[in-house]
C-alpha cells in the first residue's frame, strides 16, 4: 500500500512538472456591455464584459502541451464574487475553435478576477507539425453599486479599457413634483426590479386626480417576473419612502391598511403592477411621500438581453424607451465568459529538390 502511495505521488509530481507557465499570449483588451461591442456606456447594474485579444506564434503553439497554461487577472471596480455571495459566480468555460473543439479549459483562480487558461488535450494529436493560434475570449463581470459613478478603469495586464456610466432619469409628470425612477440590481440568481414614486403633496394632503396614480412594469424580452409567495401581492417589499427615497415605517405599511383596491395590486409573469388609493396616504409631506415596490425576476439565459417598459401614469408625456439589462453568458444570464479560437495549419517549404521532383512529373 505505501510502495502504491509513493508511486501515485510521484505521478502526481511528474505531472506538474511537466505543466508549462506559458507566456502571456493576450494582445488587446475592450471593456463594454457583455454582447455590445460598441456599447461602453451605460447603466451600472448591467452585465459589462472584458473582450480579450490574443495569439501564439507557430513556435510558441506548436510546443504547447496538455496542461500547460496561461494566467491573467481583470483588475477595477469589480463586485466581489463566490459560489456564496449575494450573486453567486462560478466561472467555468471554453476556448473553443468554430466547430467547438476544446482548446483551453478557463477557470476562476480566487474571489478576485484572477483566472487560469489550461491546455487541453487538443495539443496532445495536433492538426500539424506547425501552426499559429489566434482568437478573442471574454469574461463577463459586475460592477458594484457602491462603485463611483466616473470614468472606470480596468487592466489586464499592461493593457487598459475605460468606461463610462449612465444615471436612471427619474420620470416626471405633467404634475409638480410626481416622479419616479426605476433601477435593477442582482440579488442571487434574480434580477430585481424596484420602482421609487414620489407623489405631489399639497397642505397635507394628496393632490392627485381621483383615479390615484399607478406603476407598471413589463417584461418585454429575455425575462419573467416571478411572484414572491409570501408577499399578499406578490412583490418582494412594498413600504412608503421619505424625500430622500429612504424607507420610512413611521406611517405603517401599504399594505397592512389595505391602501390596494382587491386584484389592483399583483405581480405574474409578465407584469409587476401596483395601484393604491392615494388618498389614504400619511398626510405628512415632509416624511412618507412616496412609495417603493420590487419584484423579482428571472433572465432567460438564452437571450442578449432582458428588457422590461415602464408604463403608467408616472411617464413622459412622449413615449419610453425600454429599460434593457445585458444578460451574462452564465446560466440563467449570469457572468461567466467564452472564447474563440482559430488554427492556422502552416505548410512547411518544400526543399529545392521537392520542388524540381514536383515540376518533373507535372510536365508529364
């Protein structure tokens, strides 16, 4: 049993040794929305990816073995990340040629954007004794909220790509003051919508028409809104927010004094809707003067992106563009990354006496 041990050690050692740290084969780095190219400006809760260039030369590629490997790390204002975090991120996937075979197996190394790219067995049979590799793989990532709203900076290496973020405009009616303003964030596998309105208050009282004011929220493409069982409507939190769109308690709940006329107030899989009677609203302008809602969703994984249109009587006179969240490349839209690569065959030279051999018999 030790004599068995010691030789499945000594395996093992082999094996590493014969691993090779290769050279850094990245040439370029572009940070933009993950599947957007020409989109580095945007909201901050997207899904933003790092698209990397890079090749080996013939002799570089044609040494390669199985198990050899290359390291890079993304570094910049990137949201921790773990198979426990409050978005849980596993970062598994391929470099792949366009008929999908596996050339480089890429991995997460540790919780903060470090990865390794493994040769695979692909170098093992070769298609030749020489050719070169080249190709683009990407990383998708998020940003954290708390992260600056400026100019953003992220590196690999020597090289840099800098992008830039886009506020939520809150939404204004033809009535003083009335507003709202719509955002997204990650909490595990779900995309959360929340919606902030503020109501116009005059004299301690709602001035509002007699039909009170309503939100909905579509989704348009790439996403479902999933209810929330033990919320009575549906959403994941209801309550009212003071003029700094903080939660304020002091008025009681929403939903506790049965503001919602029955059925008006729901969410299903198309939709998050809420419609409360406006009048029964804490008459205290200088404390709950609106109110907050938000339900949970699930991206498709299948598409580019998920997008949801607001719509209500808290809108533009004139007509909203969708609001459109970048989807990862992960499962159910969240990050992970891809890659692709292609083999370039090199012919050797043909010798001198080759080529007089070859030119002989075509005379023939």
């Amino acid at each position: 049993m030790l004599l068995r041990s010691l030789l499945f050690a000594s395996l093992q050692i082999s094996a590493a040794l014969a691993q090779t740290a290769l050279t850094s084969p990245i040439t370029s780095l572009e940070v933009h929305i993950a599947r957007k190219p020409t989109v580095k400006k945007a909201f901050q809760w997207n899904t933003w990816e790092a698209e990397m260039g890079f090749a080996f030369d013939n002799v570089t590629a044609s040494a390669i073995q199985s198990g050899d490997y290359f390291d890079f790390t993304i570094k910049g204002p990137l949201a921790p990340y773990s198979e426990s975090s409050e978005v849980p991120l596993t970062y598994d996937f391929y470099i792949e040629t366009d008929n999908k075979e596996q050339l480089f197996h890429v991995t997460a190394t540790d919780d903060n954007h470090s990865f390794r790219a493994t040769a695979t067995d692909f170098f093992d049979s070769p298609p030749g004794e020489t050719f070169n590799l080249a190709g683009t793989f990407s990383v998708d990532f998020l940003i954290p909220a708390s992260a600056p709203l400026v100019d953003s900076v992220f590196t690999v290496g020597p090289f840099k790509s800098t992008i830039s973020f886009i506020l939520p405009t809150p939404l204004t009616t033809q009535a003083k003051g009335e507003k709202v303003k719509v955002q997204m964030t990650r909490k595990g596998t779900y995309l959360i919508a929340e919606i902030f309105s503020l109501v116009y208050q005059s004299a301690g009282q709602p001035a509002l028409p007699k039909d009170g004011r309503f939100n909905r929220l579509q989704a348009t493409s790439g996403a479902t809104f999933e209810r929330e069982p033990s919320h009575p409507w549906g959403f994941v939190d209801a309550y009212y927010i003071d003029v700094n769109l903080k939660r304020y308690d002091g008025a009681g709940s929403p939903i506790d004094a049965d503001f919602a006329p029955p059925g008006n107030s729901f969410v299903n899989a198309s939709e998050m809707y809420s419609h409360l009677d406006w009048y029964k609203m804490p008459a205290n302008p200088s404390k709950a003067v609106g109110l907050y809602v938000s339900a949970r969703s699930k991206m498709s994984g299948s598409d580019d992106s998920s997008c949801f249109y607001y719509t209500g009587n808290y809108r533009y006179v004139f007509s909203l563009s969708p609001i459109c969240v970048a989807q990862g490349r992960g499962a159910e839209g969240l990050p992970n990354g891809e890659g692709l690569i292609a083999v370039d065959v090199v012919v050797p030279l043909a010798t001198s006496s080759e080529v007089t051999t070859s030119s002989a018999e075509a005379n023939f």
